[in-house]
C-alpha cells in the first residue's frame, strides 16, 4: 500500500494466540475491524452513536490473504485506504505490517455497505465526512 | 452447496453478538475453523497432535461473503466441502445455514496449506485418511 | 453440587485453547454466561429481550475457582444453582465436570443484580418465571 | 490502589462490547492477563518463552468485582501490584481505571501459582527477576 488513509498501532495479546503459538485467524478481523472504527471515529462518526441512530455499516465480503502470522510480543501496524465501488459500496484495502521490519503479514479486502433500518442506502452522508476530513474516495 | 462432506450444529452464544445486536464478523471465523477441526477429528486426525508432531494446517486465504447476520438464539449449521487445487492447496467450500429455515447465512471459501515445521508440504498424507472416510477430493 | 437447576453439555473449540495448550482463563466466563442464558430462555426469558425492554441482568461480582484445565477434544457439563441473597442479589452456583469422568474443572460463584435503566430493581418478576419453572431459590 | 507495580493503557475496542452495549465481563480477564503478561516482559521474562521451557504461571482463583462498566470510546488504565501468600502464590491485586475520569471499573484478586510440567514449583526464580526490577513483594 503506498499511501494510505489512516493507520494505528497496535501489540499481540498472549491470549489472542491459540495452540499453534501464534494469532488466531479470526482475530486478524478484530484488528482490521478496530482499524476501521477507529478511522470513523477520527472522521467525527462512531460505529455505536451511528448504530443508535439506525444507521450501520455492514460488512457483506471479507477476502483475507493471510501472508505471515504475528506472533507473541509482536508490535504491529494496520492501515486502510477507502475506495468506492458503484453507487452502495465502500472498500476498504487494509494491511496489516509488523512493526519490527514492515513485513506485511495480512493483506485485506473489506467490502461493505451503509444501511438505515436495515436497507441500503447511500454512502453519501459519510462522504462528507471523508471530504471535510480530506479523503477523497477513490473508485475501486 | 449441493452436497457436503460434514456438517455439524451449532447455536449462537450471546456473548458472540456485538453492539448492532448481531453476532459479529470474525466471529464466523470460529465457527468455520470449528466445523474444520472437527471433520478432522471424524475421519481421525486431531489439530492439536498434528500440531505437536510438527504439522499445521494453514489458512492462507479466506473468502467470506456475509448474506445475513445470525442473532441471539439461532441455531444454525455449518458445512464444508473439500477440494484440491494444484499440488498443495486444499479448498473448504463453507456454508453457514440458519437452522429454523435453512437461509443461507455465510458462503466461504477458505484455502489452505499443510506445512511441516513451517514447509510447505503435499496433503498426500491427509489425502489417505480422506479417501479411508470415503472422500474423494474434486479439483477446484 | 449435589442438585442443581439446570445444565448444558458443550465442547472445547480449538480457538478457546491458548499457548498452553488449554483453554484461556477467560473463555470459562463464557461457558458460564451461556448456561445462565441458557437457563433464561429456558424458563421463558431472553437476555436479549429483556435488553431491549430496558432491564439488565448485571454480574457484579465474579469468583472462579480453576481446578483443572479443560483440552482441545473435551466436551463438558456447566450447571448452575441459583439462590437469593438479600433483597436484590441472585447468586448463581456454577460448575463445570469434564464428561468423560465427571471431574469438577471449575467452580464458580456469579452474583448478579437485575437493574432498569441502570437502576438496581428487585428480581420478584424473574421469581415468578422461575417458580412457574418449579425452581425454588435457597437464601444463599 | 494506592501505589501499584505496573501499569498499561489500553482502549475499547467495539467488538469487545456485547449486545448492551458495553464491555462483555469475559473480556476484562483478557486485559487483566494482558497487563500481568507485559508486566512480566517489562521485568525480563516472557509467558511464551517460559513455557516452552515447561514453565507455566497458572491462574487458580479468580475474584473480579464489576464495579461500572467500559463502553466503546473508553480508554482505560490496568494496574497491578504483587503479594506473596504462602509459599507457592503469588496474589495479583489488580484495577482497571477509566482514564477519562480515574474512575474505578473492576477490581480484581488474581491467585496465581508457578507450575514446571505440570507440578507447583516456588516462584523463587521470579522473585530473583522481581527483585532485579525493584520490585519487594509484600506478604498478602
């Protein structure tokens, strides 16, 4: 990912990591997801104020290239770059690099849509969002 | 998913539902990881002692569209079906069903990998104990 | 536990087990949260519901006695014995005994106060459900 | 807590949170395990690198009071500080604090015990990396 919208840093928990000593696959998805709520926040909005308003963000595909595990004591960065895809979704390519060397360890594709009582609607009113916080989306 | 090769039953655990009252998306992973270990525990093999004998299974890539979200109280079922792709990756064709009306939830994919102290290495041996539980792996 | 009021029969999931080997400290809280809820549902109530119309189950005070860990491949009991303490708090007994011998593994105390809208309120609605259920709650 | 051994900073991350909207009581065991593990990098040693020499600390009582509960947004501070009982435990008293406000959330009594291969050993060895760092463990 040469450039990108938003990054965080984050450690491996002990207890994230199962038999094998090293992070379980489903916890990569909480990393990426914490990367994405984080970004929302950082743009004005909140995952759970949206949610009680009626409005929220559904992931409906997840393709996860899992390249190398992270492992106990591992520092590690997880970005996001935004793209639109037609009228309803919005992209995110995440990565997740460890820290130690920048080797990339996940690489990510999260496809998800905007709903208002459980229909989609359009992502307009985040996109004004992302422009004041000076994102422009570009299309996938 | 026409035919499958197992399926076992599941029910959703409150405490896997998040704030949007839904269980949440890495959460599928458990699931889908879960129905895996125990085909291998039924045509037998154990993750765990394959593990401590030096060989893991790897998820190198995982494809999850989300169609509809399980909630509080559902029962469900999880499937898989297998398939080999070239020398070394073995595909799971996944479902996830609700069990009340067999509404298809969770459609994945997962590729992965046999290694040996981190080798790659061909599913041969895992191949032998698939054909003496009466499978025969189709090619992706 | 000599009697008790209710139990659920569960499996260990890979991902539950940490570098140990064995299951992580804090996915007993989940086996015992699920038979309460369990429970719940049992006699008629729903934790999710009962959200909704603003009242809260609420643990207040967790004690956890690990006697023994729980492995990849173990299915166990988790019961549960519910008493009154004072006017307000409900105690739930818990255990959980690996199937293949009854071994006690944890022993566990959950003491619980119901609120409405955050405000402490008397669990009299849920002894209704419970004596229609034939349970009689002991003054712990 | 007037004085403590060590201390971490963490953040709410949404999935943590359950169908109330607040931090599932599960998962304050896996912030309070987090903080006992990085404390332990912090004085030398490592969870996973002692047990792969067949050295394992091992939780034997839990006592967790929920005072108020974290919600998405919160940043908080986990803190420690180590007594001695008898001669096998070590007693963790431990408290999660919300940064916004210093306000107490958990307070927690964690008994732990050294095991090698399974039987209790002293902790005399970590005393030794204990008092390396400055750390005089009082009598419980």
């Amino acid at each position: 990912m040469k450039d990108f919208d938003y990054q965080i840093e984050l450690e491996v928990r002990d207890h994230e990591c199962d038999i094998q000593g090293i992070v379980n696959n489903s916890v990569y998805q909480n990393y990426l997801e914490h990367c994405r709520h984080k970004f929302l926040n950082e743009i004005g909005l909140s995952f759970a104020e949206m949610h009680n308003q009626g409005i929220d963000a559904v992931v409906i595909r997840a393709e996860i290239d899992y390249k190398s595990p992270l492992r106990p004591g591992d520092s590690f960065i997880v970005q996001l770059k935004m793209a639109k895809q037609g009228r309803l979704r919005i992209i995110f390519r995440q990565e997740i690099l460890r820290k130690a060397d920048q080797k990339l360890m996940i690489s990510a594709r999260i496809t998800t849509v905007l709903t208002r009582n459980g229909k989609p609607i359009s992502p307009e009113s985040l996109e004004e969002a992302f422009k004041r916080a000076g994102i422009n989306m570009e299309v996938d």
